[in-house]
C-alpha cells in the first residue's frame, strides 16, 4: 500500500529522498520577501544604507538610495 499511497519518494530527487523527506509543494514554491518603505523610513534608514552599499562596493545600489531619499524630500 506504500507505492500508492505513500510520500513522493520515487520521483527524481538525486538519491537525496534515501536519507531525507518524500518530496512535498514547499519544495516547489519559491518565497520571497516583499519590503514596503515610506518617505519617513527612507529618511530614517538612507544614509545608513548608503554607507552600507558602498562599503560592500555597490555603488549603484547606493546612488539608488540616493535618488530614493531626494525624492522623499
């Protein structure tokens, strides 16, 4: 009754379902993260992130940060 009705451990998982769990819908979504700021956040948090970006060498990730908090005002 395990071939019928038993978790997803025969579909192509490189050996790995041998030593791991059957397959399930989690292993086939990809999350991601959604961030929502406002002016005053940008404000808060600009500069912070400027220095940040440009200490790791993204230069255009601060710039971008830059223009964000001109136009926040």
């Amino acid at each position: 009754m395990d071939y019928a009705a038993g978790p997803s451990h025969i579909l192509p998982t490189e050996g790995t379902a041998r030593f791991g769990s059957g397959l399930n819908i989690l292993d086939f979504v990809k999350l991601t993260s959604i961030v929502k700021t406002g002016k005053t956040d940008i404000k808060q948090l600009g500069k912070a992130a400027m220095k940040i970006a440009y200490a790791e060498g993204l230069d255009a990730h601060a710039q971008a940060v830059a223009k964000r908090m001109e136009n926040a005002g």
